[in-house]
C-alpha cells in the first residue's frame, strides 16, 4: 500500500501536498523514489535510524522529568525540503536581521543612538536581565556580539516563513543537523536526488574559521587555541559541545580547566599552562565568571571578564547577548533593520502583543482564549500558554500573572504553521513543523543550507521543542538545476 495514500493536508499550509492534491515541485522527485515504499520497509529502515541515533549517543536532557532526563532525539526519515530560490531569499533574510541585531548590540552598549532616537525604551534595555554593564563602552573584535544565531521560522497558512524568535546567546541544535544528514546518507541514500541536495557538512570547517579570525590583535592564525567552554556532562546540549570540539579539532573544557594569570587565559594541559585565545562558551552569562557574576559558580572561569575586556581573549557569543534575543526586544527587529540598515525586513515577524505597550496588554487580556502567551524570558516551550487549549483555571491563572508582571509577557496569535510528512507507525500524516536555520558572522555571515527541522510530538500539537516531545528531520536545501 502507498503510504502516502491517506495523506490528508490539514487546514494551512502544508509543504507537500498543494490544496488541488498534488505534489508541490520540491517533493516530486521525493515522492516518486519513495512510492514503492511499504510500511514494513519503512519501519525498517527508520529501525535501522534509530539504531544508528542511539549508537552514537544522540541525546539530550528533560529537566524537571520525574522519568529520566537523558532521551534519544526522536528523527523522521521523510525530510523537508526546501526550493533553491525559496532558500535564497530566506538566506538574505537571515543575514539581513542578524547584522541588524548585531549593530543594536553594538549600540546599547555604545553610543546607545536606538535609545536617544526613540526607538527602543531605555527601560526594556537597562532594566533587562541580560543586559551586562560591565560591556558598555566596550566593542567585541569586528563589532560582532552574536557570532552564531540560530533564528526558529514558521510557514503560516499562506505559506510564507516568518520569524518565531531569535537565539543569540548559545543556541543549539546544529551537531543534530549534521547528524541528521549522516543518518539519512548511512540509511536512505537512496531517496535523495544524486547531486542536488545542498550539503551540510562543511559546518565545523566555517566556526572554526570565524573562530580563529575572532583572534586578539597581535596573534597570529596558525597560533590561535581555540577551546570549546561546557558546563559539564549534565548539560542539556553537552552531546553537541563534544561532537563539535571532536568535529574541530579542538579542546572541550570547562571552568576548572582554565585559569587567568595576568589577564590571559590558560588552559591547565599535561604539559603546562598554554595561552587560550578564543572561548566558543556554552556556558550562560551568569555562571562565567564568580568574580564578577553568579559567586556561587562553579562552572566559570575567575577573571576571565577582565581577561575579555582586556582584549586578551575573545569569547563566543559576546558577554550581553541575550538582551537581542528577548522576546519583547524580537517585536522592535523589524524596526531595527530599517533604522540601522534602511531596508525593508525580508522575512517578516509573526504578529505578536507586548506587556511593555498597555494597549498590546488589554487586548492579551480581552483575548487570551485566541493567543498563545509566552514568557518574554522563556525558552523550550516552558511556560507557553496555548489559550484555545488551556482549561479554564490555565486561563485565570494566565491572567492574573499578565496582571501582575505584564512585562514579562509576550503573545502572538495561535499560528496554524505549516506542516510537513511524518511516519505515524502505519502511514505518513501531516505534522506541524519548524526550522531553525544557523547563521555564522565573523568577516562575513554565512547560512548553514537548510537548519533544524523540528517537528511536533503528534497531529494536535502546536509545540516542536524536543523537550516537549518534538523531534526532527533532515532539511534539504534543493540546488538550482542549470538551464537546459
């Protein structure tokens, strides 16, 4: 039986299948090799998969999951796939708002021009949790603060891919991208097209490059260490921190590894102290350093912010990042790329309310049935409120946190986001799906082809964060085919 005989698209959009019932261009030659297809041979394959997931150890961790914490990343064999043109615009979209990011980083914590100008509140910057004093007055090396961004996009009903949200401190997910595709060639090399799936491995080589041109002034290329910072094995994403150090060439460390002697950072290795220049740091802002943040940390470095403004290493993504990827700051970027760019954003937001504006918090609280409330702070899917499903005491209890602290709200409209072919264990459904796509900036910025496909957990749900259930797909960037 054809398994795609009982394929339906839901209401929206859904990426293979057009409203007439056929194929749209970039899942036809997919849809072909894959129409032999039965159940038995599919679920052999996706065994095979997932085999393959759990011998290399592909996890990441629940917390607060009464059940066990560490988890193998759910991974579909049906990719998404994505038309050249199509991915090109989204590519010069991406630059576009990330270089915008990075110039209102540069910013606040500089001439602070937004602030005089009247375009962001001097509030929602100074009183913002991640907004770092000790960073004013002082210019990362090229005026790069978010050197790796990973910017989560949704297909609305009409099709067209806006932006959910933006991470900017130490986003994760791209070890499972290359991953992904690994799997996918090992397992089912036969479905892809020969030659025109864009690939994805050249990763590791393009951060490693924007990681030795972060160098501090007077080192020279071939002389730069660069280290991977972690905070341990109990870490969510610590999969990804060794599969990238591994995948580099370079060393994964943590606090205790280093040390700072007169302002430079070392690195504690069997034949002494050698000098550290670049930090990739997946460690947040508050656990760096106990001298100048959380004092109880023990997963930091002492003196490596003096170490950092000294400019004697260079640390990645800068100190003070995460003030850009607030949710409430997410509502002003299209405001930010035509005042620091003088252009037009090329992909657009999703529709979204802020406690900050008091007519966006009375129709949140009018209309909280209609919206999807989001801490403004949040990540992962916690604390979201899905109003068209939450009970009636969800729903009370949601509004009298909005009343109380409608700064630290955000809501946007229920998103009816695209969906994409999944194997349900009998046939392929529809489900809901998004992508994140990550963007390098060092000289330059460069998009890795594709990004993260996060797909829901089953057919009713909205949320795609693995630590909801989700899981994932590889996500095929189609190369334009020459002219004939």
């Amino acid at each position: 039986m054809d398994l795609f005989s009982g394929y339906r698209a839901r209401s929206g959009y859904d990426e293979m299948i057009a409203p007439d019932g056929t194929v749209r261009s970039p899942y036809r030659d997919f849809r072909e090799r894959i129409q032999d297809w039965d159940a038995t041979a599919f679920l052999q394959r996706q065994e095979i998969a997932d085999l393959d997931t759990l011998n290399s150890g592909i996890t990441f961790t629940v917390y607060n999951d009464d059940a066990g914490t560490e988890r193998i990343f759910p991974f579909s064999l049906i990719p998404r796939i994505i038309a050249p043109d199509e991915w090109a615009q989204l590519e010069r979209g991406l630059v576009q708002r990330v270089t915008a990011l990075n110039r209102f980083l540069v910013d606040i914590y500089g001439p602070q021009d937004c602030i005089s100008d009247g375009l962001i509140p001097a509030d929602m910057v100074f009183d913002h949790a991640a907004y770092r004093l000790r960073m004013a007055g002082f210019r990362p090396p090229q005026g790069v603060y978010s050197h790796i961004a990973g910017i989560d996009l949704i297909r609305d009903s009409e099709g067209v891919f806006r932006v959910l949200e933006d991470n900017l401190r130490t986003p994760s997910g791209v070890s499972y991208v290359l991953e992904n595709r690994r799997t996918m060639l090992d397992t089912v090399p036969d479905l892809f097209p020969l030659g025109r799936v864009e690939p994805v491995s050249g990763y590791p080589e393009r951060l490693l490059e924007m990681l030795v041109a972060m160098r501090p002034e007077g080192v020279a290329p071939d002389e730069t260490r660069a280290v991977i910072l972690t905070p341990g094995a109990a870490n969510s994403a610590y999969f990804e921190h060794s599969f990238l150090a591994r995948q580099m060439g370079i060393e994964l460390v943590e606090g205790r590894d280093l040390v700072v002697h007169r302002q430079r950072v070392y690195l504690r290795a069997t034949t002494g102290l050698e000098r550290v220049h670049v930090i990739y740091r997946r460690v947040d802002d508050d656990y760096l350093d106990p001298l100048v943040f959380s004092p109880e940390s023990m997963l930091g470095v002492s003196g490596l912010v003096n170490s950092y403004l000294a400019g004697n290493v260079t640390i990645v993504n800068a100190i003070g990042t995460g003030v850009a990827d607030d949710k409430t700051t997410y509502c002003f970027v299209p405001a930010m790329i035509r005042y620091y760019l003088g252009e037009e954003p090329i992909i657009p937001n999703v529709e979204t309310f802020t406690g900050w504006r008091e007519e966006d918090c009375a129709y949140m609280l009018d209309h909280l049935e209609e919206l999807v409330l989001k801490p403004a702070e949040g990540s992962g899917g916690y604390g979201i409120v899905v109003g068209a499903q939450a009970s009636a005491e969800t729903l009370a209890t949601a509004r009298d946190r909005l009343r109380r602290e409608p700064r630290k709200w955000i809501a946007q409209p229920l998103q009816d986001f695209s969906t994409i072919p999944t194997f349900d264990g009998a046939q392929f459904e529809p489900r809901r799906a998004d992508l994140r796509p990550f963007v390098i900036t060092g000289d330059g910025s460069w998009v890795l082809p594709g990004g993260l496909t996060r797909v829901a957990a089953n057919a009713e749900s909205y949320i795609v964060n693995s630590s909801q259930g989700g899981g994932s797909k590889d996500s095929w960037v189609l190369r334009k085919q020459p002219e004939s």
